[in-house]
C-alpha cells in the first residue's frame, strides 16, 4: 500500500478483512519494529 508501513498495512488488511491471514518478514534489527507488528497483529484479532 503506498504511502503506508508494513504494519499499518496490516491493521487496515486485518480490519477489512477479518479473516486474512497474513505472513510479515521484516529484516530490522529494531525490537520495536518486531513489536510494532506482533501488537498491531494482536489488535486485529481482538
């Protein structure tokens, strides 16, 4: 998605499409990015 993270991506995929699945690979180094995506992956199952 232009203009857009790769995690708010996700949140926006998960929220119009609840039942994606969806696989993220990232080659950060950066712990907050890992979590970053592990909580954003979370607040869409919620």
């Amino acid at each position: 998605m232009p203009g857009v993270s790769g995690i708010e991506a996700t949140r926006v995929i998960s929220q119009l499409v609840p039942i994606a699945q969806i696989v993220m690979l990232t080659s950060s180094d950066e712990e907050d990015d890992l979590y970053d995506a592990i909580k954003g992956a979370l607040a869409a199952t919620c």
